[in-house]
C-alpha cells in the first residue's frame, strides 16, 4: 500500500492530488485541513487548523511498516492579507508563517523522524510557488514564506545525501524532498488575488488578466503533471524546481 499524508484537501490543488491518487486503490490518502470535502474508503481526513502550532506538534504520522510509499506533501498554503508591509497586523505575520512555513518544517521534521527506518520510497513534496524568486508587492510573507520553504528542502535534500554517503547509515532508504511551484492554477487562491485592493496591489490587472485571458490551469491538469513527475522521481534534477520546466 502507498500512504499520501496531504495538507490542504478540502479543495483546490491538494484536493485535486488526493482525487488523483484515490483513483489507484493501492493508495490511501490523508488528508489534514480545517474542512473536509471528501468521501472515499481509503481517505481519512484530519481536522487540524496549521496557523495551531500545537495541534500541528500534537499529530501523530502512522506506522506503516510495510508501505511501498510514503509520501508527504505540504500542500496548504495562504497569501493571508495582500497589503504593503507596514500596514498587517502583527498576529496576521505570525499565522500566515505557521501556516506557509512552520507547520510544513514541524511536519517534515516529525515525518523523517517517524518514518527514518521504514524501508519505502519515501518522498516529501512541498508546494511552492514563482513567488519565492519574485518579489510581488502586498506578498511579502507569501513571497518569503515560499523562498523558506525552497530553501528547507534543499538543506534537508543535502542532508539526506550526507547520511547517505555514511557507510553506517546506508542500510536505511533516505528520503527524497521537492520544493515543486507548479504556476498559475484555477483556485480559491486565485480569486483572493483578483479581490485584493488595487490600493496595496500593484499587480491586480495582471491577475485579473490571467483569468479573463484562461491562462489559469486546471487544478486536475496540475495534479497530474506532479504525479507524472513523481512517477520517475530519479529523472528530476534540483530539489527547488517548477512543474512548467517539465512539461
Ligand atoms: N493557485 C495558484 O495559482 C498557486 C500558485 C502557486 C502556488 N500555489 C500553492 O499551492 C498550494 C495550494 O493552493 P491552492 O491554490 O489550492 O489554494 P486554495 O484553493 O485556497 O486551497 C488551500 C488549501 O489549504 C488549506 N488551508 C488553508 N489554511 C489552512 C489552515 N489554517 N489549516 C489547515 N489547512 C489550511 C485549505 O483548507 P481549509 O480551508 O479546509 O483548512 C485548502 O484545502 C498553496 O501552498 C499555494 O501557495 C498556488
């Protein structure tokens, strides 16, 4: 059996990966976001708010001792508010980091941990964004939230490469981690951009423009791109990469 623990499935693009992966029934999806939108028999979902540090330190990953896969992808994410820095409040900082790079570092960490020893493939997967190499005003916690979360996946992809290289430890499988943005995609996401203020957005027209000119990709279409990638996991070069680049 595959293990898929997913943050973010109540809709958009972790909804669409769970869907995907639920079409295959040797894959079992967790999913873990404040609502829940699916039914399936092999779909568990937890209620778990990630700006809650402590719910986030409190989850407990399964054991699985004979998965063939294991995967983590941290998926949700928010641009909490669009405005200038100067202008958010300071508990609006600290729950959007949570959520966009604290929660997916305490998982990872807690996912390694757990799983160190189980000889599966596996393969954290975070969703990252353009935004982390672009500076986009009203973003900044976005922007840097997502460049963290690139660069936490390269540190722990350099890690892993060191601990595989130590004879002692090389009877364990390593992990594999991605830092993957995968464009512009039809979300809920998206509509908060195009209702942002033009006040404390200077890209509003651009964003309303992708919508209006359907240069927005369809979530499915996105998902299914991942998992293609994901299915030749040694053929991807680099750890912080955009799913456009292998199209
Ligand atoms: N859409 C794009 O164009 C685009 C572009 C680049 C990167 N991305 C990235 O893709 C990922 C998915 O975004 P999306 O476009 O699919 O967004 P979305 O449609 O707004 O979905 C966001 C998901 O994150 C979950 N989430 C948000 N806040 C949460 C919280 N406090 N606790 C638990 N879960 C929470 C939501 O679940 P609940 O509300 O049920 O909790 C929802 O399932 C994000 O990391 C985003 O940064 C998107």
């Amino acid at each position: 059996m595959n293990y898929y623990y997913i943050t973010g499935t109540s809709r958009g693009i972790g909804k669409a990966f769970a869907e995907h992966l639920l079409e295959n029934p040797a894959n079992y999806v967790i999913g873990l976001s404040r609502q829940c939108s699916l039914e399936h028999p092999n779909y568990k979902h937890y209620y778990l708010d990630l700006t809650d540090v402590n719910a986030v330190t409190d989850f407990k990953f399964g054991l699985h001792a004979h998965a063939k896969k294991v995967y983590l992808i941290n998926n949700a994410g928010s641009l909490g508010f669009i405005k200038p820095i100067g202008k958010l409040e300071a508990s609006t900082i600290i729950k959007n980091y949570t959520l966009n790079l604290i929660a997916p570092s305490i998982l990872t960490n807690a996912f390694i941990e757990c799983f160190d020893t189980t000889d599966a493939e596996k393969v954290i997967v975070n969703i990252s964004s353009g935004a982390a190499r672009t500076p986009i005003d009203g973003w900044a916690l976005y922007c840097s939230s997502k460049a963290g979360l690139d660069m936490f996946s390269r540190v722990v992809d350099a890690e892993q490469k060191i601990r595989a290289e130590n004879p002692l430890e090389s009877i364990h499988k390593g992990f594999r981690i991605f830092s993957i943005a995968p464009g512009v995609v039809d979300t809920n996401m998206q509509e908060e951009i195009r209702s942002a203020s033009k006040e404390d957005f200077s890209r509003l027209e651009d964003f309303i423009g992708y919508n209006e000119n359907n240069q927005l990709a369809n979530p499915k279409v996105i998902s299914e791109k991942y998992f293609k990638l994901l299915s030749k996991i040694n053929a991807i070069n680099g750890v912080s990469i955009s799913i456009k680049d292998y199209d």
